[in-house]
C-alpha cells in the first residue's frame, strides 16, 4: 500500500513543473497521504474487529461464569480477577490462535482450536509460577478455555452461514475458476494451481480466437467452453469467481476490455506470465492481492513470516537476558562492551525507522 501512494508522488513530481506547480503538487501529496492514512486506518479495522469480538464475547462469558461458579461454589473472587487476571487469560488466548493462524483466511476451525490450547497450556504454566493470592481458580480458566473454544467457533459459523466471504471456512472457500488462453498455457496454468496451495473448482477455459477451437488433449475436451466471444455469457451461467488471463496468448488491452465488460458479479482477476512459475493480481490498491506459486514453502509466505518473526524476537530476548554471562567468555571485554552498544542503539534506529 505504501508504495502504491509512494508512486503517485513519484508521478506527480516527475510530471509537473516545480516552478509552476509546487502548490498543486503540495496538495497532491496531502491528498495522497490522507487517502494512504484512511486505507491503513480501514485495513487496521478489518484486521482488528474480528480480534476484538472474540475478546468481548469471551470476556462477557467468564463474567457469567465466575458469577455462576461464585453463587454455586460459595468462592468469592476479588476485583482483579476481572480486571487483570480474564484479560490477561483473553489475550493470551487471542494471541496463540493469531499465532497458530486462526485469523488467517480462509478460517480453519482446527487453527483455532489448536491456539485455544497451547494458549491454555501456557495460562496454566504461569499460574503455577505465580503467588498463592494470584492463584484465583484453575477451574475458571479451564471452563473459560471450553466457552472460548465454543464461541468463536460459534461466531464464524454463524457468519460462515450467512454468507460472508471474509469468514468462509476452507472447505467452502473454492472459487469457480475459468482461464482465458491458449490449451497449452491453459493446461501449464492449471498445474501450477494444482501444485500450489490453493483449492480451486475449475469450470473450464476459454479459448481467444474462433479460429483455436480445436482441443488436442481429450482430458481437457469436457472443459472447452468455446471462444473468448462467450466471455460475459459464461461468467454470468456458471456464477465465476476468478479469472485468469494467459497474458502469453490475449494482449493487455483485450484483458482491460474483457475485464470492464463484466459488471453484474464482483470477480476477481488474475493474470499468468508467459513461461512463469507464479501467477500474480490484485484487485485492490490497498492490497497486494494473492500471488499463486508452487507450494516450496518459502519463506515468502505470510504463516512462515510470523513464525519466523516470533523466533527472532525470542532469540533476541534470550541473548539479551544472557548477554551478562556471556560478556565473560569474550577475550576483549571492552571492545564487546562498545560493540553491543553500538549494536543496541543500531538496531533500535533500525527499528524506530521501520516503525
């Protein structure tokens, strides 16, 4: 997102004269950047809201629940249980699902479960190694683990059931997929789809020219849905979702016409570079889309870019925390001292920068 506006700007001083339109230029730039704000602001929401709601609903169960368990158990709990000790068991919860990629899309049920666990696993840890007067009840934080496990996999059933797309569990996530190209390409890009992580229902492909009808491979013969003529008629009979577009065998400027000629059902676009290994869009500037690639598990994808930034963050804490011990086993103790230093500071430019 910040590069996009980031190359507005470009455009706008590449194109106008500074002499006799820094004020034009100036306003462009506050534009930009308030428009870049709203998308970052929007993206938070969207981002955060469903985060959010699993914390008040969890919350506002363990109320009921320690009301319940108080009248029944004759156990009284002091104020800080709700204050401090059932937000810190929330966001402990919140926190595991998030890194066991339960916010991720699409909503896998067994994601959520798994983060409900390993959190509660670890809510139980440090409850041991707390003080007896912080020890209010390990029974609250079980059932509370039990009502959060229901309820958000209640919440995005429920949203799953009404049919919002954000929340679609995987199982109901396949999109009806047509691709516009040659058979050949068409067939090369359809195996990159298998071999990628991605679950498609493929409908059929379509064909450029009246004049490539024929199909040479009997397995693909059932898929042949004509030429590209049929384009608009297609999409809306069989309800497609995705397109891609073989930009080897349809030039840009067909794929723009094709693209505009659709404006009954919101689709999405995709388009696969001749002889590549990806195939790449986005409908939104505010996004980078998904970019479909052969599953290698790299460390491009967004699971291993948090694992791996969840590791880089424990490492350092742990040398830091050992950073004392082990100043000892350096031959130039000072030279160690002004280098960490150095280093420290650095790196919390770096960070500052990145922020």
């Amino acid at each position: 997102m910040l590069v996009f506006y980031n190359a507005m700007i470009i455009f706008a001083r590449k194109h106008f004269s500074r002499q006799n339109a820094a004020l034009f230029i100036f306003i462009i730039r506050i534009a930009i950047y308030l428009r870049a704000g709203a998308a970052l602001l929007n993206r938070f929401l969207k981002k955060s809201l469903m985060p959010f709601l699993d914390f008040m609903v969890v919350l506002a169960g363990l109320f009921f629940l320690k009301e319940y368990w108080s009248r029944n158990m004759a156990v009284h709990y002091p104020q800080e249980f709700m204050l401090l000790a059932v937000p810190s068991y929330i966001v402990i919860w919140i926190m595991s699902i998030y890194f066991s990629g339960g916010y991720d899309l699409p909503v896998r049920l067994q994601k959520i479960i798994r983060g409900i666990f390993s959190g509660t696993l670890l809510i139980l840890v440090i409850y041991a190694l707390l003080p007896e007067h912080y020890r209010f009840s390990r029974a609250l934080i079980l059932l509370g683990a039990v009502w959060a496990g229901i309820s958000m996999i209640s919440m995005r059933l429920v949203l799953n059931l009404l049919g919002q797309k954000e929340f679609a569990l995987e199982s109901n996530s396949r999109k009806k997929l047509l691709i516009v190209g040659e058979e050949d390409e068409a067939s090369r890009v359809l195996s990159l789809l298998k071999m990628s992580e991605t679950t498609h229902n493929f409908i059929g492909f379509l064909q450029p020219d009246e004049s490539s009808q024929q199909v040479a491979k009997p397995e693909l013969e059932k898929f042949n849905l004509g030429s590209a003529e049929k384009f608009s008629e297609v999409i809306a009979v069989y309800g497609i979702d995705e397109i891609i577009f073989c930009a080897r065998d349809i030039a840009s400027n067909r794929i723009i016409n094709f693209m505009s000629e659709v404006t009954t059902r919101e689709v999405e676009y995709k388009i696969a570079p001749p002889e590549s290994m990806f195939i790449i869009g986005s409908n939104s500037m505010d996004n980078a889309g998904e970019l479909y690639v052969i599953d290698i598990n790299s460390i491009s994808r967004w699971t291993n870019k948090r694992n791996k930034r969840l590791l880089d963050i424990f490492l350092s804490l742990l040398f830091l925390a050992f950073s004392p011990l082990m100043i000892f086993i350096q031959k130039d103790r000072k030279s160690t001292r002004l280098n960490s230093s150095h280093q420290i500071i650095s790196y919390a430019v770096f960070c500052l920068k990145k922020k």
